[in-house]
C-alpha cells in the first residue's frame, strides 16, 4: 500500500467524521435541507466552489483543454460561472423569501401547480443523476489510477463515502465536506503554481511552449486546434459550435 492509499483513507475518515459531526447537529427538517438557512458567506462559497471544480473540470475540462480547446475551455467556464451569480441575484433570493426547502417546492407555490411541482421534482432528479454519475465515474478513475486498486473497489469506496455522510447529515455536512475541499484545493494550488511555473522557466517561458507546441498547434489560440482530425475544422466552425 503506498502513500496515496493512506491519504485516501485519511481523507475519507475526516469526510465521514465531518458528516457525522454535522449530522448529530441537526435538529430539524429545514436543518437538515437548507442548513438552517445560517450558513455563512464561506460555507456558501465552498460548496458552490466545490461543487464546480468537481472531476468534470479537473479532468473533463482539462482533458478538453489538453486535446487543443483552452480558450473554448475558459470562455464556457466564464459562461458557466457567471450562472451562480445571476441565479443568486434574480432567483435565488425569490427561493429564500419563499421559505421552500427545494426547488421543486419553490415551483409548486410560484405557480401554484401539483404538476409543476413534479415536473421540476424530475428534471432535478434527472440533473443531479446525470452529475453524480459523472463526478462519481470521474473520482473513480481518478482514485483508481493514483491509488493502484481495481476501479470497482474505488468506485464502491466513492459512492458509499459520498452517500454515507449526505444522506445522514443533509446540506448542513454537505456544506461542511465540500468547504474542506475548497480550502484543500485552493491550497494545493497556491502552494503547487509556483513550483510548476518555475519548472517550465516560468510565466513566458510555459506560453511560449504551448504557442510552439508542434504536437498540438494552436492549443492556445482562439480557434484552438482545427484541421483534419480537430473537432472543428476552421476557425469559424469553432466560433459557432458548428460541427
């Protein structure tokens, strides 16, 4: 067993005693869906934070960016974010005053409709599989390859991890565990940048070899890679997602 298991392990258990810390705190329904609607600013910006840097970005996205897209990668991730900011300012606060504890609630009083209500029940059910299959496929792979043990195991450990300290403490450990991996992520990326930056000769050095990376050319222009055997093959196939 090497050192990537045991911080594997070491990391899990904190996660689970973090929910189970939280868990014992609960007290009530609004508790247990909307933390007590008292959460603060950092909590809130963790697990939203979390919740974004998830296996989708740090390898989808990556992966996307690595393959010849990076700027495609940062103009949908800026579309993307700007998503948290206007829902918060033009919807999330209508949730809030609603005093609903999901959204599908929030539904059924806005427009006073069982049907809506079940309508919005089945496309978040239907979101949140589509996202857990894929951040839970992605930390799999990832956890699997880094660790050394057979993806079956690594995805069993994901899921009941995950699972074993949502289901018990609900949005208040939710909040929590994602909050710890945003301050673990933004640690290891500060620490990390300048011992990477330094090993590519530094800022010009690293874009000046990505700009003449005969491999992969154009891996950090605006059209990002095109040709034969790009998704797109010209710039303006990529400008309009014309493939």
């Amino acid at each position: 067993m090497n050192i990537y298991f045991w911080g594997l392990l070491i990391s899990i258990a904190v996660y689970l005693l973090v929910g189970n810390y939280a868990g014992r705190r609960v007290q009530g329904i609004e508790d247990y869906y909307v933390a007590g609607r008292n959460a603060p600013t950092l909590l809130i910006v963790g697990t939203l934070v979390a919740s974004f840097l998830s296996t989708t970005a740090f390898l989808g996205e990556t992966g996307f960016a690595y393959d010849g897209y990076a700027f495609l990668m940062l103009a949908l991730t800026a579309i993307n974010t700007s998503g948290y900011v206007l829902g918060a300012l033009f919807f999330g606060r209508f949730i809030r005053r609603s005093k609903s504890l999901t959204v599908p609630e929030f539904f059924a009083k806005r427009f006073d409709s069982r049907a809506i209500q079940v309508l919005a029940g089945y496309t978040t059910a239907i979101g949140l599989t589509a996202y857990l299959l894929a951040v839970t496929q992605g930390a799999s792979i990832l956890i699997a390859d880094v660790v050394g043990i057979p993806y079956g195991a690594a995805l069993l450990m994901v899921w009941v991890g995950y699972m074993g300290f949502t289901l018990y403490s609900g949005s208040s450990g939710v909040v929590l565990t994602d909050t710890i991996m945003f301050l673990l992520f933004t640690a290891v990326t500060v620490i990390a940048l300048p011992y990477i930056l330094v090993e590519g000769g530094g800022w010009h050095a690293s874009l000046n070899a990505l700009a003449t990376y005969e491999a992969k050319p154009g891996i950090i222009a605006w059209h990002g890679l095109t040709g034969e055997n790009a998704i797109w093959s010209s710039g303006g196939e990529y400008s309009t997602f014309d493939g």
